[in-house]
C-alpha cells in the first residue's frame, strides 16, 4: 500500500474517533488554516498537548514531519501561516 494511502486511511480513522466540537483552539490570525489543515489528520488538542514543548523550531519540525513523512496534505503556502499561528498562539514561552 502506498505512503499517501496508508496516511488517508490512518487520517479517516482518527476523525471518526474524535470529538473536534469539544476542542477549541486559541483565537488569533490564521486559526482557521490550522484547523482546516490540522484536524484533518488528528484532533486539534495534540496542538495543546504539545505546545508547553515546542517552541518555533519544534513546530517547525513538526510540521515538516507531518508533510514529508506522514503525508499531511498541506499546501505550501499554508505551512508559514500555520507556523506563525502555532508560534505565537502555543509557543514555548521565550
């Protein structure tokens, strides 16, 4: 089975167990893409379980993980704004 596949099946699965209605991100510019590009693989609260972790160059990398070895389907122009939302709304405190 392909990487892009195994990825989606693994996306759907996570949506179907997850209650999004419950989680509710901070307010702030770009929130919207976040959770437009987030929740599509997994529930919004591992943003807020992460966050006391990860600073801009954590988030980064997460990111990047999500895109290059998990398959998120992100487009490219959405991966600064999701870095400046998560950086300043759940970045480690500097």
């Amino acid at each position: 089975m392909n990487k892009t596949l195994c990825a989606l099946l693994v996306c759907w699965s996570a949506l179907a167990l997850a209650d999004e209605s419950a989680v509710k991100l901070r307010p702030g510019n770009n929130q919207d893409v976040v959770a437009r590009n987030c929740a599509v693989c997994h529930s919004l609260d591992y943003i807020q379980m992460n966050s006391r972790f990860l600073d801009r160059k954590g988030w980064e990398a997460t990111v990047t993980k999500m895109v290059k070895v998990m398959g998120a389907p992100i487009k490219e122009e959405d991966v600064p704004l999701i870095l400046d939302y998560l950086d300043q709304q759940y970045g480690k405190p500097k």
